[in-house]
C-alpha cells in the first residue's frame, strides 16, 4: 500500500495510487521473457560473454554443428566438457571476421548432432526446436542484461545460421529489436522465397552496406545440382561483388581466402582466391574450376564432392571482415 505523507490527498486517489503501482509492478515484470532461473546467467553457459573490449557494435555469434551425436543422444549436453573444447574452437575459427569491430558474444546450446540431418522432417523437428529454445533465451537474456541498445550484428554459419535465421523470423518483427540490427550473417543455410513471403519483416541484402538485412551464400561447384543445405532454390548475395544476379565477380576481387585453426590464428591466406557468380536457378555461389574438391573436400559424408560448405567462410573471409565494417559504419 502506498503511504499517505500528504494528509491533504483524498483517500480514493491514495487508492488509485495504490492499484497504479501494483500494475507497474506486474507489467514491468511480464515483459521479461527469460526465466528467473535462466541457465545463462552463468558465464559458463557462455562461450564468450562480452568478450573484448567496447566496438561499435555486438556480436552474437551462433555456433556450427560440431556435435556427431552419441549414446543415443541427439543434442548436445551443454555440461559435456569433452565437446565445448570443439564449440570454442570452431567458433574461434570465424570470430576474426567479427572482432575488430564488435564486442563479443556467443552461448553454449544445445545443439542438434549432425546424424539429425539424416533424418526426415518430422522426426528432427523436435531436435531443432531444443536447440532454438536455448539460442531465443541466450538471445533474450544477452538483450535484457548486455545490450543496452546497442548496434546488433548476427552471425552463424551452417546449423548457427539456421539458428539465425529462427530468431530473425521470431523476434525481429519487434521494432525494438529490428531498429538496432545491423545485419544478419546467415552463412551456410539456405533463405527461400517462401521465407521471405511468410515472414514480411525479412529482407536479403542486396548492395555492400544495406542494413537491417540478412546476408547468405553457400559455396559448390559448378557442376553441383543439390546437396543436403540446399536441397532447393535460395536466395543470395555474392561476397565478392555484393550483388544479388548471375553477374560473375573476378578472382581479382577476391581480397584473401584464410584458414585458421581451432584458435583462430589465420595458418595461411590466399589473395586473390576464387572468383565467383550466383547460380541463375539455384541460387548458390558457384566458385572458379580452380577450387577443386581434391584441395577441398567435403570433409563429411552427408556432402558430396564439390559442396564446399566447410568453406564458405574461409573462401571469402578478408571480404566478409571488411563487409561487417563497413555495414557497422554505414549503420551509425
């Protein structure tokens, strides 16, 4: 009850007083979404928690598929130490496309295992569905806690970039979410035109420094036709060109292919590496005859020869740091 320190204020607006601030109270509290309970108030359910120093922007950054799936199990134990040492280290290779210019964050999920590929829809939907109800709390908790209205750049790669693009569909109709994003990189997943048609708030990148847009390729052959990542059409935007048609962008742009290792040291960089055109039809990028899959393999037997998904960072990655840069800058 709100104490009377004015003897002159009629009882009933004391009341009223009274019922506001019991209404406040209840308001302010519904609008949390993450549970008093949330496992990511812990720093050991992070990966990286506001890792480096102040930028002008946030990273929040999803990892790949590092899980096989074991024991019968189908998604990853966030407490298995034996797997986190492979999270860190896979996530490791892709944040030196990030970290010059955002503050760092990345949590522990619980991620499907790759054999959930194998299977049909119905019977992974649910395997998916728990790793996405970890990345949405994660998310909503970095948002109440670390964000404070700061510039958002998304980022994943294979299952992350799936991750990504869950939580562009669920939550970023939100204005109040949408208005600080800088983009989305969801690299290595496809983004349909039914997506696009479902979730009105969704927009593909279409020039270098657009924002508020979601940024995707998937890297093959030109002789490939399907694969399990892109099993039809998607939409795209090439990283060398930064242009959405069939135009071809010369190896010349190409500003340096790095490989990096499980600490994120780059081991070797290649410039001038590929050059590179989307596919009228399927919409993936197809790179140069001179990217072969004796060079590259696929590296897992759910990926035919001339799917170079393991790649689609490391072929372009000068490009895309420059790109997260840039669309930072033109942001602010």
């Amino acid at each position: 009850m709100v104490k009377n320190t004015n003897p002159k204020m009629p009882r009933y607006l004391l009341r009223i007083c009274s019922v506001f601030l019991v209404f406040s109270m209840l308001l302010l509290s519904s609008c949390s979404n993450v549970p008093e309970n949330s496992i990511y108030k812990s720093e050991n359910s992070w990966a990286y928690l506001a890792q480096g120093d102040e930028k002008k922007a946030d990273c929040f950054l999803i990892c790949p598929t590092v899980y096989l799936g074991q024991d019968g199990k189908n998604n990853m134990a966030i407490d298995d130490e034996n797997i986190k040492g492979a999270f860190v280290g896979a996530l490791n290779m892709e944040k030196g496309i990030y970290e010059e210019n955002c503050r760092m964050f990345a949590p522990f999920y619980r991620q499907a295992g790759l054999d959930v590929y194998t299977m049909d829809t119905e019977n992974s939907k649910k395997y998916f569905e728990l790793a996405y109800s970890d990345i949405k709390e994660s998310f909503l908790y970095y948002m109440e806690h670390y964000n404070d209205g700061r510039p958002i750049v998304l980022a994943g790669f294979s299952q992350g970039a799936d991750m990504c693009l869950r939580l562009m569909e669920d939550l970023f109709d939100n204005a109040n979410y949408s208005k600080q994003l800088v983009a989305c990189y969801c690299i290595g997943w496809r983004i349909t035109k039914e997506d696009i048609d479902k979730y009105k708030h969704l927009k593909m990148a279409q020039s270098e420094t657009d924002t508020g847009v979601i940024v995707s390729f998937n890297t093959e052959s030109k002789g490939t036709s399907t694969s399990l990542i892109v099993p039809k059409n998607t939409l795209a935007i090439n990283p060398l060109n930064w242009k959405t048609d069939s135009s071809y962008a010369p190896s010349t742009l190409n500003k340096g292919a790095c490989f990096t290792d499980y600490d994120g040291k780059i081991t070797s960089e290649l410039p001038n590496f590929t050059g590179a055109f989307l596919d009228e039809t399927r919409g993936t990028l197809k790179v140069d005859d001179s990217v072969t899959p004796e060079k590259y393999p696929a590296g897992l037997d759910v990926f035919e020869d001339g799917v170079y998904h393991l790649y689609d960072y490391q072929f372009f990655y000068r490009n895309l740091q420059e790109n997260v840069s840039k669309r930072i800058a033109n942001f602010k």
